[in-house]
C-alpha cells in the first residue's frame, strides 16, 4: 500500500498531472471519472494567494468527489510560500504540492518552478519553510536537474527528505529539455532504488500506454506514475492501465458515442464552474483530442471551436455521434522505444497510441 502521510492511494496509484490551463475541477472529474488516484490542482502563484487575485484564488476549489486532490503552489520567496501555505490549508486539501519543475521562462527566470534548480541549498531551505508552515503532508514535483551537467536529483532526494517531504514526483527531464526529446527514467529508478530513500517515488515523462506503465514498475521500481499529456481529451488511459495491470488485456477504445458522452460532461462542468462564456471559450482546447482520430472532422472541430451556445454545441457533437456511429477506432500499432523505457527486447506504442 502506497501512502503519503496518513493517504492511502492503493498498491500502485496513478497520479493526474498538475498541468497549466487544463488541470481544472472539469477536468479532473472526468479523469476521477476513469480511475485517477490522486490529482493536483493547476500551479498556484504563491504572490498571486497573498495579493488575493481572483485567478488565483479560483484555483483553490475543490471537491470531495476528487479526494485525494492537491493542491500546488509555486514561488521563489520563502516568506510567500510559507503564507501561500497557510492560505492552502483554510481550504482544506488532502495535500500540498511544491512545484519545482515548471520550466516556462516567465516561472523558471524568477527562481520558481525549476528555475530553483540552479540553487538547491535555496530549494532546501524554501521546502523546509513550507513543511514547517503547515500540517498539511508536502509534497514536491521537479526534474532531473537544470541541465545535462547538473542532473543532481539524487542527492537532492534525500535533502528534501531530510526536511520532511511525503513524496516526490520527479519528471525525468532536465529544464533546459523543457518538453523535448524523451524522458529519462534512469536517473527515477536510482533515486526509488536508493536505500535511503524512504518516501514514495513517482515517476513522470512520456507515459502514455499500459505497457510503460508495467514497464516502469518493473524496470524502475517507481511506486506510482504520474500521467499528463496523455490524459488530455482521453481521461479513459486510467482505466485502461489498470485493466491492463490487472489481466494483461487492453479494454476495447471507446466508441464515438462514450467519447462525445464524457466531452458532454466535461463542457458542462466546465460552464457551471466558470459561467457559460468563459465555460465554453476555454473547452475550445480539448475538442481536437476528443475526437481524434475521426476521419475528415475538421468542419464540426471548426464549429466546435467558434460556436458560442451551449445549446449550439450540443448540436454538433449530436451530429458527430450520427455521423461517425459506426466508425471503429484502431489502436496504432507498436513500435520500440525511442530511448531505453523499455528492456531491449520489449516493444511499446507511441503516445499517439489513443486515437
């Protein structure tokens, strides 16, 4: 049983990525929905908390339906973290999570996100401030290191244990990778395989099939994977994982009418939380990956993405249901590993597997 604190998330949990502009309380009921076991907020400005901005704020909703969730914050300054801390706790999550992992300039150049992976002594003592602001378990998300030359992840495991970290999720990149070339789960499997490490290790990059998965426990030994892009308009991948770990049999991909159900309840979920307009503007991002692989779909995705009703909407995802009900999805067909994820004679799909 894999536990963080007093958290029980069973024997290999499946995390949902605090991502950007997508992580929201729509979202991740759709992938509670499909078997997630623990979810994050978006990042949260720990300066934005403190100003009180409205944005800011917003993001601190959550809702029992999701327990376990996190919440994340970021920042540089040890004194904003710490209130940021405390403002997190009055809302009463599960946990709170650190990130030090965002490699975005805007975040990374003012010393947050991963930006603080040029002064580990300062990410040390900024850690240290938080578990000592709060009762909540921290948690800490970050990446290999800042560059090739300095992927330090190992040694700075145990420091962020030694100030009372729960877990910690690392993304097997460095921050000058930002999201290109392939992940490196080597430098993962050395921190989980260090004997002293004795909080849970979860792994994140490129996971995007049941195969990686079973792969990445077995070759890494990671307590968990955390999973992002992949669950963006396919929150079904959860499932899937689990039902491949659990008999070795991929379930069937869901049809048009299960695709366009689930999008349904994502859009309005998306306009009760935010209000029609916002609702519906920012639903335009995850249309593409509900319905891909659906041939010749460009002109409902273009009405999808300029209608302005919900009403409006409704209509053409009906039709997409009516047109394409008959239509069969495939699954790409294997391929090796870019980069050694897998043993040598193990073959994997791509992330465009889904589709």
């Amino acid at each position: 049983m894999v536990k963080i604190g007093n958290i029980e998330l069973g024997e290999f949990p499946l995390l949902l990525a605090p991502m950007e502009d997508v992580s929201d309380p729509p979202f991740r009921a759709v992938c509670k929905d499909n078997g997630a076991d623990l979810m994050y907020t978006e990042f949260i400005s720990s300066e934005g908390l403190i100003r009180d901005a409205i944005k800011s704020r917003k993001k601190l909703d959550i809702f029992d339906y999701e327990r376990p969730v996190g919440i994340q914050i970021f920042g540089g300054d040890e004194e904003s973290l710490s209130l940021a801390a405390q403002i997190v706790e009055t809302t009463n999550p599960d946990l709170l999570d650190i990130n030090f992992g965002c490699p975005v300039k805007k975040v990374a150049c003012k010393g947050a996100g991963a930006g603080i992976l040029k002064d580990i002594p300062k990410m040390i003592k900024l850690t240290a401030a938080v578990v000592k602001a709060t009762r909540l378990p921290v948690t800490i998300k970050t990446r290999l290191g800042w560059d090739d030359d300095t992927k330090n992840i190992e040694e700075v495991a145990e420091r962020l244990q030694d100030v009372g970290i729960k877990a910690l999720t690392i993304h097997g990149r460095t921050r000058t990778q930002m999201y290109k070339g392939s992940a490196d789960w080597t430098l993962i499997g050395k921190v989980k395989n260090n004997p002293r490490i004795q909080i849970p290790i979860f792994g994140n990059g490129d996971i995007c099939t049941p195969e990686q998965v079973i792969a990445a426990r077995q070759k890494y030994g990671v307590d968990g994977v955390m999973i992002g892009r992949a669950a963006i308009g396919y929150p079904w991948i959860f499932r899937e994982i689990k039902h491949f770990m659990k008999t070795g049999e991929h379930l069937p991909l869901p049809t048009v009418l299960e695709r366009v159900e689930v999008c349904k309840k994502h859009l309005h979920q998306s306009v009760s939380w935010k209000g029609e307009v916002v609702g519906i503007l920012e639903m335009r991002r995850h249309y593409t990956n509900y319905l891909k692989g659906l041939p010749h779909i460009k002109e409902f995705r273009q009405q999808l993405v300029t209608y302005n009703t919900l009403a409006e909407i409704e209509e053409v995802l009906d039709a997409v249901v009516l047109q394409y009900k008959d239509h069969i999805f495939e699954r790409a067909a294997p391929q090796l590993a870019a980069h050694d994820f897998l043993p040598a004679d193990t073959e994997m799909a791509g992330c465009n597997v889904y589709g």
